[in-house]
C-alpha cells in the first residue's frame, strides 16, 4: 500500500515537470549564476544597505559581495560608480538594485498618492508613474518603494496621505494603474520595479498611532485589506515590502501566514519580498524575537529575501546554515527571486546610465503639463455658494500659509522634488491676473498663533473676493506624523473667521496631507476647494480650477469627519444590530431624562451618525442627474455578468466630468457584510445640457468574498445596487443571485 502511494507520487511528479512550463530564458541565467556562487555571496545578494556620502565608504562592502542592493543614491555618477565595482569588480558581476522612495514623482511632483486617487482616474495616474519612472530610471533608480497599498480607515494616521484611502476597489485599480506606470507596459529601460507595501494591515494601527498594533481578523484582512495586493501581483508588481505593524501578536516580517502562504502559496508571487526599514530587527522590540539571529530566521522562515538595514541575513545566516539551522535550499529559493528582478530589469546587459542625458529629462514640460492636469482633477469642491468660478475683473486678495509654500504644496516624501521648481497659488495668480491681486499672508506657517488679524482684514474690505490658502505643513502628515487633533491647525480658523466677518466673499483653498475636520471652516467661506498636497504644479492647476478654466471633478477617496472623535468612520462599514435610524442627539434630551433602552441604535449623542463628507463625494461647477437604473436582468447565476444601464445627465450650463460610481449591497451573507461596496467607477465627461446612456458590465463573480467557511465565493441572495455621485447618494435596484 505505501510503496503504490509513493509509486503513485513520483509518477504524478515526473508528469507534471515533464508537461510543466519550460524553464524561461530568465530562470535559466538565474539558476545558471545560482550554480556558481558561494553562500556568502548569496547571502551578500540578500543584503540591502543605504548609501550616501562617499562612495569609497561602501566600497569595500559591494567589492566583497556583500550587498544585493543599494537605496538612498541619488546622484547617477555615483550610481555608475556603485555599479561599476559591482559589475567589474566582484567575481559574478552582478549589478546592484538600485532604489528610492519614489513615491509621488521624483523630480517633477504629483498630487501626493492621496491625492492622486481622488481623480479616480486610473489612466491618468498610469501616466503619472510612467513620468516619474523616466525621471528616475534616468538617474539610475530602478527599484521604488511605491505603491503604499495600505487601506485607511483612521485619518488620524499620517501615513494615510501615502496610500489611495479606505476603500478596497478603488485602492486596486490606483495599485494595478502604478504598477503599470512604474514598471512600463513593456520592460525597457525605464521600466522601474514597482514595490507594494506594507504587507499588510499597517494602515489600520491602533488610534491611528503609526507603528502601532493591529487587530485585523482573517475574513477583514482578506475582503478588505489584501485585496489591492492581489490586484497589483496580478498586475504583475514585481517586489513587495514586509510591514511594521504585528496582526494580532505576529510582526509581518515574520509573518509565515500572509507571506508564504497567502502571498507565495495563494497567490504564487514570484517577486522579491523585502523588510521595511530594519523591520527585521524590529521583531526583537516586538518580542517576537530574541535577538539578530532569531529575527532573520524567523523572516528567511516567513518568506523574506532581503533585509533592509537590519544587518540580520548577511550577519547571521552562513552560520546558521553551517550549524544546519538554515538549509541552503532556503537561501537559494530568496536569491532566486532577487536575481530574477535583476534579469528582468535586463541590468546585466544595460548597468549603466548616460549622466550627460540624465538631467535632460527632469521637469520635462509634458512632465510638468502631467503634474498640472493630476492637481487639476484631484482637488475636491466642497462648497460653493456661486463664489467660484471668480468673475473677471475683481480686486483679490491672497492670504493664508498655503499661498505661497513651495516646500509645503509638494507634501510629504519629497526627496528629490526642489521647491525651487514649485508653481505656488500666488505665483500663478499674480501671472494670471497682473496688477489685481494683493497678498497679505496673515499667517506665515500653518502652526503659527496669532490672536490680532487687523492688516489681512484690512485688505480684505479693500477686496472683492479673499482667497484663502490653508492647510497643514508637508511635515504634520506622512510617516510618523500621526495627529490627535484634526482640525485646522494654529490660528488659521480664525483667520478665516475674520476675513468671513469682513462680508467679503471668501474662498478657502484648502492644502493637506489628510481630511480635516472642517466643518467650522465652512461656516466661514463661500466656497471650499480640498487639494491633497497638489505638488509641483499646484499652483496653476488651483487656479485653473478657481476660475472655471478647469472644473472640479475630484472626489473624496476617504470619509471626512465631523471631529475626530468620529474615527475610525468609512463608508463600507457593517449594518450593525442597530442601525442609526435618527434617535435623538444630546441637545434634544430634556433634563433628568430617565434611562431607557428603546430606540438605542448606534451614533454618537454629540454628532450623530453621519460625517461631514461620504466616501465619493465632490461638486462640479456644473449638475448631474442620474436616471434609468436598470439592470438587464433579476436573477443571475456566479458566472452571469451583470448589465447595468443609466442615464446620466449634465444639467447645468458649462461642460463636467462625473465620477459615476456603483455600489453594491449583500443583503444576507454568511457574515455580516458592508452596508455598501464601489464596485465600479467611471469618469465621464458631459458637455452642458448633454446626457448619455451609461452600460456597465458588472461579473456576478466580483460579488465573491471570504465568508465563514475561508472561501471566496459569491453567497447566493438578494442584492441592492445604486448608481450614483457619491456613497450616501441613490436609490437601490435589487436582484438575486441564485
Ligand atoms: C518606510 C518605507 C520606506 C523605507 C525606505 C521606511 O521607514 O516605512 O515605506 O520605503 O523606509 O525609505
């Protein structure tokens, strides 16, 4: 019987090797170089170091085969020149990979990634990648640690600026749309390695604190958070970053569960899994490890192929494998997949760049021209009373910290963007509108107090209309700049609470890294105008967009609170036992009210249930309508496809672009679902008067989610869908699924 079985096995296995794919020309230079390296010089390959200063102080190191990777170069002679002594001067000559945080451009600035996903406009954000991966490849880097694919919930937390916010569908299509940016839709020479971070669930720490704890159980981790990591392996992502953050008790760099079984088993990533910063190390503080040796082979156990800044695998492992700790086979399979992103990249046959062509393309004008276009579509109307767009003609005064930031627009990640290159507000106002426009700041820096605004108010009567910029400091969001409070920092609300009491029109044009809570605020101004920090070209692009040369189109990629006491608070949450159904808010409770438990449902007493602005929500200077919802059919099986068809209208007088969104209800799941899920998005531009006739094909099958059995399946049941602007919006048709 155990000799048929064994039989049995080898058989099946020769089979399936035989009929098996055949090994790739890039497997077989990797295992060819595999064949001839010592261990430690496959060790040295899982080895990534930050460089900077002298060259000579890391040569020594590359010579001797200790590093797999460089990050934190920038300038292409000394790239050339770490590569030189890579390639000349070790015995394999094996380049180095080349990184940097690229995160939202690297010369030429974009909308930073928040912002970016407000255009929901997955095209463009391609091509945004595609421009900052010609700038980079230029100067040599090959490898950038973006996309962040981490879901917020919390805007409390700073790195929330970094990602595409809370919503899973929309975080895929940002992460598939960069990866393809990055990484070209060919391989060639600007085709730089995409790196999908952090793996996974470090967007949802505890209070919004970074680095700190999560708690995401497996059916949460997998309908929400994992799957814009799929999307993006399925595009094709070729590296991956473990992340800070311990799920319950288990520090991702050591986590065997989401790396080598979710990641590599499941979804058979072949890429190249790299720590965060020392994150390896980090386990020891965890108390998840005891020291070096235990924390690099907990990580080499998870999945891990390189250690960024731990010193952990090139410290640690030949002993281990010597002791028999570690089996060779282990190493083999890491430094297979850092070789293979080598290959691919073709840095054998091209390890050089030319430096004189280097500086030719930064801040190319049809960069700049991409830059403007992604900070004109990602600013968020919020309010308008008919301020905007400006009239010609009119006095204007420019007030406000923001005005005039060219440090500050570029938000956070900035490392090689020079402010020098920034367009600001005021600039490209006082090009615009020569001789009309007055600037008063009021107030220098965002977090400066000042109790007495008597010269901006002055100017203000001498004014027909008060643009206000304001807004936060690149430095209050992005990594380690989580905030306890969100609203408009220092004296900036009652700066505009002065200019408001002035009766003068005033436009608040607002520049952050997260949604504040500012509902105060728009009490205070006529209009409200939300950029995400806008970059290079923000200055123009808000202009454009204040006079109606450009119409607001962005839309909120996050829920934007009331008061922070509201967080976390996203619109795909679950119904709940008790839903809000409009019980009384504090003011309306008598005096000794007694206690009673009838009509108790789920909503703060002080705020109610609601937030100021739902997920997908933005005006236009123009009006949409929906109409027509349909579905093509009522019952449909998990293979059908789903036809939707409606009728959108622009209803107002100058030409728009919609963001037409589709939301999805399961009403009875196996576990309780959202209350509603984007499952598609459109933009679609109208011109005035204009309406079209929308078809959507939705598969029955992107209804599937993991439920209580761990499958991924779509339950049979009813349904509701709505077509509308935004999340809150719309009216449901229903259908069944047999
Ligand atoms: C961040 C990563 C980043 C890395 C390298 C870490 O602190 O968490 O996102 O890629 O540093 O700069």
């Amino acid at each position: 019987m155990r000799l048929t079985k064994q039989f049995l096995f080898l058989t099946f296995a020769v089979l399936a090797i035989s009929c098996g794919r055949k090994v790739s020309d890039v497997d077989k230079k990797v295992n060819d170089l595999l064949s001839q390296m010592t261990l430690q010089e496959k060790i040295g390959q899982m080895n990534q170091i930050s460089v900077g200063g002298d060259v000579s102080n890391f040569a020594g190191a590359i010579r001797d085969g200790q590093v797999g990777s460089i990050l934190n170069e920038v300038d292409p002679v000394k790239i050339n020149e770490y590569q030189r002594i890579a390639v000349e001067e070790t015995r394999l000559g094996i380049p180095l990979l080349v990184a940097r945080d690229v995160i939202h451009g690297f010369h030429t600035v974009f909308p930073i990634p928040l912002g970016l996903a407000a255009t929901f406009d997955p095209q463009l954000v391609e091509e945004v990648a595609r421009v900052a991966a010609i700038e980079a490849t230029a100067q040599g880097i090959r490898w950038t640690f973006s996309p962040m694919l981490d879901i917020a919930r919390d805007p409390r937390w700073g790195r929330i600026a970094e990602g595409s916010g809370e919503d899973p569908y929309l975080d895929a299509r940002m992460a598939e749309a960069m990866v393809y940016g990055y990484q070209g839709r060919t391989s060639d020479s600007t085709s730089m390695a995409a790196c999908i971070k952090h793996f996974v669930g470090y967007g949802a720490a505890e209070g919004g604190r970074d680095y700190n704890s999560t708690l995401i159980p497996e059916n949460l981790l997998r309908n929400v958070y994992l799957p814009p990591f799929e999307a993006a392996v399925n595009a094709g992502a070729m590296t991956l970053m473990t992340s800070f953050n311990d799920n319950d008790g288990v520090p991702s760099t050591g986590n065997k569960h989401v790396v080598k079984e979710i990641l590599r088993g499941e979804w058979g990533f072949d890429g190249l899994v790299v720590t965060d910063w020392n994150s390896m190390g980090e386990m020891i503080n965890h108390g998840f490890a005891e020291d070096r040796p235990d924390a690099a082979k907990k990580a080499l156990e998870a999945g891990v192929d390189m250690d960024m800044m731990t010193y952990g695998f090139i410290g640690h492992l030949e002993e281990m494998v010597r002791s028999g700790e570690v089996k060779e086979s282990q190493i083999d399979a890491a430094v297979r997949n850092i070789l293979r992103i080598k290959v691919k990249l073709g840095l054998f046959e091209h390890p050089y760049i030319n430096v004189e062509a280097a500086e030719k393309v930064q801040y190319a004008p049809e960069h700049l021209a991409a830059a403007q276009k992604s900070a004109e579509e990602s600013a968020i109307l919020l309010k308008n009373d008919g301020t905007l767009p400006l009239k010609e003609g009119l006095r204007i005064l420019v007030t406000g910290p923001m005005a005039d930031a060219p440090h500050d627009q570029l938000g956070t990640w900035v490392f090689d963007g020079e402010k020098s290159h920034t367009v600001t507000p005021l600039k490209a106002l006082q090009e615009r509108f020569p001789g009309k426009v007055t600037y008063v700041p009021g107030l220098t820096y965002s977090r400066q107090e000042r109790d007495n605004f008597s010269d901006v108010v002055a100017a203000a009567r001498r004014a027909d209309v008060v643009l206000a910029f304001l807004g936060e400091e690149s430095i209050l969001s992005g990594e380690a700049h989580s905030l306890a409070d969100l609203n408009l920092i220092g004296s900036q609300s009652e700066l505009l609470k002065a200019l408001r009491a002035t009766g003068k029109p005033v436009v608040a044009s607002i520049m952050a890294g997260r949604p504040l809570t500012i509902e105060r605020d728009l009490e205070n101004c006529s209009a409200m105008l939300y950029s995400f920090h806008p970059g290079t070209m923000g200055g123009p692009a808000i202009v454009n967009l204040l006079t109606g040369e450009a119409n607001p189109s962005g839309k909120t990629p996050v829920t934007f609170l009331r008061t922070v006491g509201q967080a976390p608070m996203y619109y795909n949450h679950n119904m709940t036992g008790r839903p809000y159904s409009g019980e009384l808010l504090m003011k309306d409770i008598a005096l000794e009210a007694g206690q009673t438990s009838l009509g108790n449902t789920s909503y703060y007493l002080d705020y109610g249930a609601y937030p100021l602005f739902p997920f997908g929500f933005g005006l236009s200077y123009t009006s949409f309508e929906y109409s027509g919802i349909s579905l093509d059919r009522q019952e449909y099986r998990a293979e059908d496809t789903i036809g939707i068809t409606f009728t959108l209208a622009n209803t107002g007088s100058r030409e728009g672009t919609e963001v037409a969104q589709v939301y999805v209800r399961d009403l009875v799941g196996s576990i309780a679902r959202p209350v509603k899920e984007l499952k598609h998005f459109e933009r679609i531009t109208l011109a005035a008067g204009e309406s079209r006739t929308v078809k959507v094909e939705l598969p029955v099958s992107s209804l599937a989610f993991f439920g209580l059995d761990g499958s991924r399946k779509v339950e049979p049941g009813k349904f509701q869908l709505w077509v509308a602007g935004d999340s809150a919006s719309g009216e449901p048709v229903e259908f069944e699924v047999e």
